[in-house]
C-alpha cells in the first residue's frame, strides 16, 4: 500500500511538475504573441534594435558578433527578460485578451497614432520632453508648459484622462527611481531626478496634448482608456511598473545574454 502511495505521489508531482512548465511555455509563447502583434512593438523593440543599430554602426571595433546579436537574437531576449517581470501578476488569458482588443479597428487604429508619436524626436512627445528635462540637468529651471492655442477643454479632458489611466507617470516615476538607486551615490543627481519628476506630474497631460493634437484623436483616447479599465490591462500595468523599476538589472541580465552569444558564436 505504502509503494502504491509512493508511486502516486511521484506521478503527482511528476505531472504537476510538466503541468508547471508547459504553463509557463504557454505564458511565453502568448507574451512573446503579444509583444510581436504591434501592442508594444514600435516602441519597445523596434526602437531599441534601430538605436542600437545606429550606435554601432558608428563606433569602430565593434565586435561582428555583437552586430549579429543587436540584429538577429537580440529583441528575443528582450521579450524573455521582459516576461519574468510581468508573469507574476499577468495570466494567458490576460494576455490573449489583450491581443485580441488590438485587433479591433478602433484601438488598433488608436495604438499607430499614439505609437507614430512615442519617439518622433521632431514634433512627437519626446521632443516635447528633452528640453525641459535637459534644462533640469544642466541645472536650469524650466518654464511650466502652456496648452497650444486651439485645443479645447474636450480634447485636453480626455488627454489626460488617457494620461492618468495608462499610468505613464507612475511609470516614468519608477524608471526615475531605478536610476536613483544607483551604487554611487549622487545627491545632486538624486534631486535632479526628484525635480523631474514633479515637473512630469504637473505637466505632462498638458505636454501630451500638445504633442498629441491634430494626430491622436478624442475617439483615440476613449479607445484606450476603455482599454485601460479593464481589469486585464490593470493586471500587464502592473508588470510595467516591475520592468521600470529594475531597469538597471534588465540591463544587466542583457548584457549577460549578449556575451553569452558572442561567445557561442566564436566557437
């Protein structure tokens, strides 16, 4: 009887174990689904591979490996290191939920007006934000930004309802915070960040709307807030704030993953 409860319990957690991982295969291959879909796409992987393209391609003694890496594995590991951050609070199902909403025209529609934008250094939001936050650094103090003529309260209000629910500033509040917990200390840098930080707070929705006017719509931001309701969408904002929070250490597991290959690749 003993060796019959013996063999159960083996076979128990023998499948509980294959269960355990063929669940995490699951999670990945509907992460790495999600990432690819065009959600996060531009903005995350697509940016990184051309920067870092751009970067290499204009430093001499860069390793061949390593140009190898940036354009054919790295955006790979990238997703791989990203969905240790955001498998705690985020299950399959919020995940193929999520891919699905994408799909609809109105949010898909939303998300290549927002994504146009993310990155445009001429006239999207991060022109809107390099210079007050390299005024803050250079150790300057930045004017207060004012709404653009012809934008009207009904834009503005679901602007920055758009800004509120998508939790852009408590995420770049936690990418701020993992530079600040760099091993040297610095605490003029410290209060450089602290600075930045309340600027964003009080000025981003506005800078958002500049940005945004003209090529993101109110129905645009109606959209994604409904989106951002979701209790799935709360679950994956959740996993964000995990990856900003411990920037340094995603790098850190890159470098590692890049080396690793290049050393593959010498063999």
């Amino acid at each position: 009887m003993k060796k019959v409860i013996l063999t159960v319990a083996i076979l128990a957690t023998s499948i509980l174990g294959f269960a355990q991982e063929d669940s995490k295969q699951t999670f990945r291959e509907s992460f790495r689904q999600m990432m690819e879909s065009g959600i996060v796409a531009q903005s995350y992987t697509g940016t990184l591979t051309q920067s870092l393209e751009s970067a290499l391609a204009s430093v001499k003694g860069i390793p061949g490996s390593t140009q190898e890496y940036v354009k054919n594995q790295m955006m790979n590991d990238v997703i791989d290191i990203m969905a240790d951050y955001y498998e705690p609070y985020v299950t399959t199902e919020d995940l193929n939920f999520i891919t699905n909403q994408f799909q609809k025209p109105e949010i898909k529609t939303a998300n290549e007006h927002i994504q146009s934008l993310a990155t445009d250094l001429n006239s999207g939001l991060a022109s809107k934000m390099s210079k007050p936050i390299m005024n803050v650094l250079t150790g300057g103090t930045p004017e207060p930004v004012v709404l653009d003529d012809g934008i009207s309260k009904t834009y503005f209000k679901a602007c920055s309802e758009y800004c509120r629910k998508s939790d852009m500033l408590s995420t770049v509040e936690s990418a701020l915070n993992s530079i600040k917990s760099l091993p040297i200390p610095n605490e003029m840098l410290t209060n450089k960040l602290e600075t930045i930080q309340q600027y964003l707070n009080a000025n981003l929705p506005t800078m958002l709307a500049n940005a945004y006017n003209g090529k993101v719509t109110v129905e645009d931001f109606k959209a994604m807030t409904k989106l951002f309701d979701t209790s799935a969408w709360q679950n994956f904002s959740k996993g964000n704030k995990a990856l900003t929070s411990d920037m340094l250490n995603v790098a850190q597991k890159l470098t590692t993953k890049m080396a690793e290959y290049n050393t593959q690749s010498e063999q």
